[in-house]
C-alpha cells in the first residue's frame, strides 16, 4: 500500500512537471515557422500598433499564476503525504491492529486521490486549456495582416461568440438564411433578445390556407405548413407518442389530439392505471374557473405544449398566451397554426409583459423538478410581477422527487398566496405529483 501511495505521487508530479514544460514552450504557443522568423516572434512579444494592442497579457499572466499556485498546492499536498506514509513504515509497530490503524485504507486513498489531487489537477488542465492565445494567420503573407486576435475569454463564451457573429453577419439582404435552430441555441444560450435582422425570413414552399377557428383548435395543421428540415421527423404522424424516434421527449402525447380533448375536462386518461392519480392532481378548468367566477380573462401558460390548454381556454372566453420553444418539435408553429397565440421565450428571458396585468399563470410539465432552486426561484418572481392582485397561480401536476418535495414547497408558498387547492400524490415509489392552485394577494 504504501509503496503504491508513493508511486502514485511520483506520476502524479512527473505529469504535472511535463505539462509546465509543454505550457511554457514556445511551439505550443506557435506555428514551428515563427520560431525561425524573428519578425514574427517580435510581433508576438510587442504591444505596439503592429502587434497585440489589444490583447490583454496582464489577463493571461494572472490566469498562469493561479495554474501555478494550483499545481504547487497539489505537489505540497503530494510531498507532504509521502513523507507521512514514508515515517509511518518506519516505526516499529506494536500490534498488528496498531499495524492495520495506521495504514490508509483503500476507501481513504481513493478519497484521497479524487479530492486532493484528480480535482486540482483537473482544474488547473481546464485553466491552461480556457486560455485564448492570439495567433497570427496561416492564410495571410501581409504581416500587418497576418493577425487574427483570440480574445482572453471562457471557452464557452467564445464559442457563442462565435454562434452569434456567425448568425447576425447577413443583417441586410433579399433572404435570410435558414437558420432558426442556431437562433434558438443562442437564446437558450443566453444571448437573448436577439439582434433584428433585415433580410426576409424562409418558409415553407407548401404553406396552404390555415382552417378555420373552429376546425383549427382540435384538429393537427397539415403538413406543408411546417418547415421539417431540422427535426427527425417529416410530417406530424411521426410526433406520435408511440414512435420512440420522434425526435423529443418532453410532454410525450401532445400532438395526440383525442387525448389532448380529455384533459383539464375530468374524462381521466387512456391509460387505467393513471387514471386515479390524474383525478387527484389534475384540477378541471370549469372548477378553477368557478373560484373566480367572470374575472380569469387573460393568462399565461408556461409548459411544453401544443396549445391544448389554451384552446380550452379560448371555448370559455379566456385569452391564454403559450410559451413555447421548438425543442425537437414544431411547438410554436403548431400553436399558431391552431388559433392560438404563441410566446417564443426562455426561461433565462423576463417576460415581455407589463405589471400586474395576468389573470391566471398556469404552469403544467414545464420544470418537473429539472431546474435549479435559484433559477426557479427568479422564474417565480417574474410569475408574481405579471400577475395581477387577485389573480391564479395554477401549479398543474409538478412532478419532483419525494425528497425534494418540502424545497420545492417553499419556492411556491414564499410568496403567502392564498390556498384554494393543495394536492400531494404519487407519482411512483420516490417520485411525487404537486398541483395546486394559489391566489395572488392584494400589495400596496
């Protein structure tokens, strides 16, 4: 064991002092052919106006100093360790259970191994790998002009940068290119709102006339009015809940529309064996309604769906806006496609609406215990901005883990809404469903 431990530590030392040697090369920084070329490696060193003006250097020697600080911490705590095993072996033993407490155990020098040495050095490879090092240009003979400057940023970062630029350079021009899912990656991203653009934006080459108000609601639109070229699947039969190569997997049936009429209605679901649970914690929309009978006028629905909440809505005189984002389906088309107002907005995104102007937030399939307590947290605030004094807070079905269950609650009752729903059931053995529906009191 202890020879083992040492062994460990001498390899760990040699890789970290041949990663300084590689680090501090100079053709690990740049091309072979600027070693031979003085010029080019004045350049290098130079801040002038034929150099790295702006290029900051005090950034990369701060982000060098803290990889070094890392690895002399790590070869401390590997020298340290060593010389500890090293005396232990030595002394003289008296027994060997005193023999067996004093050698580490495997459990202690795996733990030992992740937590001292495998996690800084892991650290300090991902530092010395973030740092963004100017390079001059391979495809250029102009000096002057052989400079493409990397900035000293975040790898990430960069890259959406780079996503950003590469999206945005066609602002003007008879045609925008079809690049809706690079905008949508770039908004999830963060990036958001996205830059206008004056350029005509594609769609598809078989758009038909849309159906009428009444037929749209409950029935799917035709094929030809979706632009399909960046989801695996071609028309709207192969969304089917059944089809396991359909291309998503967050709410799984909403493109099924005889089992999107049965919802919210208390008609219980095609499958038995959810049927009880789908009693309990789905609430019915004439209910929800009733507890404000003629005030409910506007709302919002923040879940992954086709609009199916807001068509039931929409036969009860209530305007819902629905968000939606096309994650591996035609969500937002579909919705519009239908009647119904679409909201093309992140979770990362304050909603485009006014104070104390919603009658109703309602929220179904959307976080299911996936997202962060903070991230929720802020989701929630803006949820209370929009909603007026008065208004619903519809929690439908939130599906966390049994665990979680009392964190969870005290996200939704921070805010000392009034209880006119509370429900708690399984969802399986370690999972629960949570539904309730909260009213917003009067501040002033």
């Amino acid at each position: 064991m202890v020879a083992m431990q040492l062994v460990m530590g001498v390899f760990v030392i040699c890789i970290s002092m041949a990663s300084l040697h590689r680090f501090y090369t100079t053709n690990s920084f740049l091309p072979g052919s600027l070693v031979d070329d003085p010029a080019q490696c004045a350049r290098f060193h130079t801040v002038d106006d034929g150099g790295y003006e702006r290029f900051d250097l005090r950034a990369l020697a701060d982000r060098v100093d803290d990889v070094l600080v890392q690895l002399a911490e790590l070869q401390d705590k590997l020298e340290a360790t060593a010389l500890k095993v090293g005396k232990k072996s030595k002394k003289h033993r008296r027994s060997h259970h005193r023999q067996h407490d004093d050698n580490m155990t495997m459990v202690e020098f795996r733990r030992f191994l992740e937590d001292e040495v495998i996690h800084p050095l892991y650290s300090a490879h991902i530092a010395l790998r973030l740092i963004r090092i100017p390079r001059p240009s391979s495809d250029s003979d102009d000096a002057a002009t052989a400079t493409s400057v990397d900035p000293l940023v975040n790898f990430f970062g960069a890259e959406e940068t780079r996503n950003w630029t590469r999206t945005w350079a066609t602002t003007s021009g008879p045609r925008c290119p079809d690049d809706w899912d690079l905008a949508q990656r770039l908004m999830l991203g963060g990036c958001d709102p996205l830059p206008r653009r004056r350029c005509l934006a594609p769609a598809s080459k078989l758009f038909t006339r849309p159906k009428p108000i009444n037929a749209s609601l409950w029935t799917l639109p035709d094929d030809g009015n979706v632009r399909w070229d960046r989801y695996h699947c071609r028309g709207y039969g192969c969304l089917s809940a059944r089809n396991p190569r359909r291309g998503y997997d967050r709410c799984v049936g909403c493109f099924d529309m005889d089992r999107e009429k049965a919802r919210w209605m208390g008609m219980g679901r095609p499958n038995k064996t959810v049927v009880v649970v789908a009693a309990i914690t789905e609430f019915r929309i004439d209910d929800v309604l009733a507890v404000k009978p003629g005030e409910v006028r506007l709302g919002l629905d923040v879940s992954v769906t086709t609009g199916s909440f807001a068509a039931r809505m929409r036969e009860r005189g209530v305007t819902i806006l629905s968000t939606a984002l096309n994650v591996g389906a035609p969500f937002a088309e579909t919705i519009a496609l239908r009647g119904l107002l679409p909201l093309y907005a992140t979770l990362s995104q304050r909603l485009p609406l006014f104070d104390n102007t919603m009658d109703l937030v309602h929220t179904s399939g959307f976080f299911d215990a996936w997202v962060d307590l903070q991230l929720l947290d802020f989701v929630l605030f803006d949820w209370d901005r929009v909603l007026r004094p008065g208004g619903l807070l519809w929690v439908d079905r939130f599906a966390c883990e049994r665990k979680d269950l009392d964190d969870y609650m005290y996200m939704f009752l921070q805010f000392r809404y009034k209880k006119h729903r509370w429900v708690v059931s399984f969802k399986s053995k370690d999972e629960v469903y949570l539904s309730a529906l909260l009213e917003k009191p009067p501040r002033s």
